[in-house]
C-alpha cells in the first residue's frame, strides 16, 4: 500500500506526515481526529530527509496491512464469537456480559499486541520511500517556459 502526504513536523529521526482522510475513513474515527479533520498522521523515521512541506511517498507492505486489519477486525469477533458460543446456555445476561468482556479484552489485547510485538517488528513499520515532486508547481514551471518562448 502506498500514500503520499505532506511532512507536517520533523522532530530528530523522524517526521510527522499528514494524509488526505478517505472517504472510507468518514465513519470510522480509529485515529481519534474529529470528523472535521480532513487528515490523518503517521509517524515515520524520516530516512530521506525530508522537511516540513514536503510531498512524502510512505509505503507499507501488503502482507503488513493484511495482518492488521486480520488482527483488529477479526480477531477480535472470533473471540466474541466463541465465548457466546460456549456461555449460550447460560442466562442471557451472564452470555452478553461475557461476549462483551471478552470483546473488549480481544481490543485490549490487540493493543498490546500490536505496541509490545508488531511496533518492534521492521516488516511492519511504514517507510518512506520518496519525496515526491509538486505536479502543481511542475506544471507551472512548465507552463511559464512555453509563455517565455
């Protein structure tokens, strides 16, 4: 998977980059930005030195976004799933208490999975791979040489 978006902050080895928000991102609210937020962040280690500004192409492995979205959106429910499969005999409370518990201990979990496991694992960190040319300024760079001949 590849994005290009703009180098927000540089902080040290690594720079804060801003993505266009998806329109598939419009209900979502996993980055924890406002609906009024027209972007989401990323960091990432900032190998081509790039500075504020900058248009940054990141990429990210398709095995890598597999994984996490396996591991956030199935994992969990799997486990949900489970657990109301086996407490389904017992009182209904006692079965959605436990399915509930146990969903929200799934993405508890995940969470802990993902900071303490995935985050040290270099395959699944997004890289920058170029600083990407302005089109827009490109194009009017081109645009002013033709007027000048």
């Amino acid at each position: 998977m590849r994005e290009v978006g703009v180098v927000h902050k540089v902080h040290g080895k690594f720079a804060t980059v801003r993505f266009d928000r998806k329109t598939a991102c419009e209900n979502c609210n996993m980055c924890l930005k406002p609906r009024e937020a027209n972007y989401v962040e990323l960091r990432v280690k900032n190998n081509l030195s790039a500075k504020e500004g900058d248009r940054v192409e990141v990429a990210m492995g398709d095995r890598a976004v597999l994984t996490a979205a396996l591991l956030v959106y199935a994992v969990p429910l799997i486990i949900m799933g489970v657990v109301l499969s086996v407490t389904y005999t017992l009182d209904i409370g006692i079965c959605l208490g436990a399915s509930f518990g146990s969903l929200a201990a799934a993405f508890i979990g995940v969470a802990l999975i993902d900071k303490f496991v995935i985050r040290k694992k270099k395959e699944y960190a997004p890289v920058m791979t170029q600083i990407v040319a302005d089109v827009v300024k490109d194009a009017d760079v081109a645009a002013d040489d033709e007027t000048a001949d």
